[in-house]
C-alpha cells in the first residue's frame, strides 16, 4: 500500500502546485505585462505632445483669484479668555 500512500501524495503536491501557479503566479505576470503595456503607451502618448498643456506659474496667478482677506493673522497664544 505505500505506492497508493505515494500516487495520493503526489497527487495532492502536483494539485497544490497547479492551484498556485494558476492562481496567483499567472494573474500576477498578467497584471505585470498589462501595466507595462499602460505605461509603455503613456509614454508613447507623452512623446507626441501633451494633451493640455501644462500650468505656466505666470498664466495660473492670472486665472486663480485673489483670496479674500476677512481679517488680521492673530498668534494662537495671543488669544485669552
């Protein structure tokens, strides 16, 4: 009966490995190759020339507007009760 013991072994290792490569080991180079085809595009993409053009620091003080000031800055340990 040791060769039963054996095969029952070997098939529980041989199933175990098959669970771990298909289910973790290939979704992961899979994930890997995907995200390497994304960024290989982005840089393509990059490459051609931005699609919105980016912030001149002069352009942006032009755009934004000017903050309201309600009131003078008080020191927090200025303040008493």
């Amino acid at each position: 009966m040791p060769e039963m013991e054996e095969l029952l072994f070997a098939a529980v290792v041989i199933y175990l490995i098959y669970k771990i490569v298909f289910g973790l080991l290939i979704p992961v180079v899979q994930a890997t190759l995907k995200m390497k085809h994304q960024f290989r595009n982005m840089k393509s993409a990059d490459g051609q020339g931005p699609a919105n053009p980016p912030n001149d620091p002069g352009n942006s003080k032009a755009k934004s507007k000017p903050k309201e000031v309600i009131g003078d800055y008080i020191d927090f340990e200025e303040i008493k009760k």
